[in-house]
C-alpha cells in the first residue's frame, strides 16, 4: 500500500507547529502553511508552500513560491516560479512559468515559456514558444522585449553621456 499523508492546519494548531519539510509518496496538504514538500504527488487545499518537487502537482486555491514538477495542474492559484514538463493553469497569477507543453486558461504571469505555449484570455507580459496556440496577446513579445532592451541602452547611454558632461562643466 503506498504511503499517504494528509496534513490539515487543525492536526497543526493542536501540536503548536508549522512543519519545515514533508516527504512520503503522495501527500496532501489542507489549510496550512509548509516550507518543503518531496513527494510522488502533491494534492494542495488552500494550502501555501515555498518550495514542493514532486512528479505530479495538484493544486487549488493555493499559493507556491517554487514548484518543480513533472506534471502541474493548478486553479485558482498563485506562483511565483514553475517548472514542468508539462503545465496546466486556470485563472492562476503567476512571475515566470515554464514547461515543454503550457496550457493556461484566464491566466495573469509576467513570463511564459515552452515548447508550444497555448493560451486563453488573461494578460501576460512575455509569450515566448516555439509553437503558440489560441488567444495570445502579451503585453510584450520577442520583438517588443528586443526594441525594449534596445531603447532602455540607448537612454542608459545618453544618461552616462549627459552625466560626464555635467561633470566637466563642474571642473
């Protein structure tokens, strides 16, 4: 029989701890906050996490800071940082989500990047895949990042340019 755990903040308030790390073949973790999870499967419940690795990553109304995976499914949550093989969000805010295969659904990120990225409504700011499918509309793209770095070195130039001018008018 594998190895189940199940961690729900009522068994936490009754002990007085919040837990550092959490390790089994699947684990389920229930409202309440856990540093580290290691696990086969993680099933998140309005739970919050810094750091879970895992093969497969199921999650609702939860937030992760940093989430390694081979597999992630996740509603209504918040990301900071996602790495999988395969990627599936909806209505998900999220900094920087990457995967071979990225399906995200009313989704709000600052990057997304894969292999072949597909997209449903929301706003991200970059779009970056070999292959894109649906509603992409990011805020910035390749091109727009490119112009961006150009335009943002050429003030930086003429800032430094400016700046050694009015430092000889001082002498």
């Amino acid at each position: 029989m594998a190895e189940e755990e199940h961690l729900e903040s009522s068994a936490l308030e009754e002990e007085g701890l919040e837990p550092a790390e959490i390790s089994g073949e699947s684990v389920q973790v229930s409202s309440t906050a856990v540093e580290t999870i290691r696990a086969r499967e993680v099933h998140l419940n309005g739970a919050a996490a810094r750091t879970i690795r895992a093969e497969q990553v199921d999650m609702q109304n939860s937030a992760v800071l940093r989430l390694d995976a081979g597999e992630i499914e996740a509603e209504e949550s918040a990301i900071g940082f996602a790495q999988a093989d395969v990627v599936r969000l909806e209505e998900v805010q999220a900094g920087l989500i990457s995967g071979q295969e990225v399906v995200a659904k009313e989704c709000a990120a600052w990057a997304v990047l894969g292999g072949t990225v597909r997209v449903d409504g929301g706003r991200n700011l970059v779009v970056i895949g070999k292959h894109l499918d649906g509603n992409v509309q990011p805020l910035l793209d390749l091109r727009g990042a490119a112009v961006l770095g150009i335009a943002a070195g050429l003030t930086a130039m003429l800032l430094m340019a400016l700046r050694q001018a009015l430092r000889r008018r001082r002498r």
